[in-house]
C-alpha cells in the first residue's frame, strides 16, 4: 500500500539538494517528511538497495531503496494476565 508517491523532472542540482535534505533529516532526528505534514520515522538498522538499470539505448534510470521491519505492537498488560490466567486453567491438576 502506498503511503505518498510523488515524480517530478528537476535539475541536477536541485535533485542533490533534495537527497542531502533526506540525509539530514535522517541524521538528525530519524525521521523523513513528506507532502504538506507526513512524516515516518525510520528505524535505525535498514536494509539498503542501489540499483542502476539501462531501461532503453537512451535512458538510465537510478533506484535507492531502504526497508524496514517495524516492531510488534507490545501487549497490553490486561491482556498478558488473561492469557497466563487462560493457559493456567488448561493445565492439567498436579499430581
């Protein structure tokens, strides 16, 4: 599912500017903007992809691409007690 997409034809220096505004918002506090007021927070170990493709005789076309997984959602502390207390009454009587 796509969250924001967005393609644009720039200069080359415009392009720069744009990757190291990437780059210092991930430094800086981990977390990369986009549209008018998205954000995602980017985890601190991603797995890195670089490829470089000739698409045709007269065009090439770079792709940078960084995954991560994101953590499971912790339990409720409600709910640990209920499933410990579940699994207690399961249990078959001690001899």
């Amino acid at each position: 599912m796509d969250i924001y997409e967005d393609a644009r034809t720039v200069s080359r220096a415009d392009l720069a500017a744009w990757l190291r505004q990437l780059a210092n918002q991930l430094e800086s506090d981990g977390r990369i903007f986009y549209g008018a007021a998205g954000a995602v927070a980017v985890a601190d170990t991603v797995r890195c992809e670089l490829e470089i493709e000739r698409e045709s005789e007269t065009e090439l076309s770079v792709e940078i691409e960084f995954s991560w997984t994101l953590p499971a959602p912790a339990k409720a502390a409600d709910e640990e007690d209920k499933a410990e207390s579940d699994e207690a009454a399961e249990a078959p009587p001690k001899a």
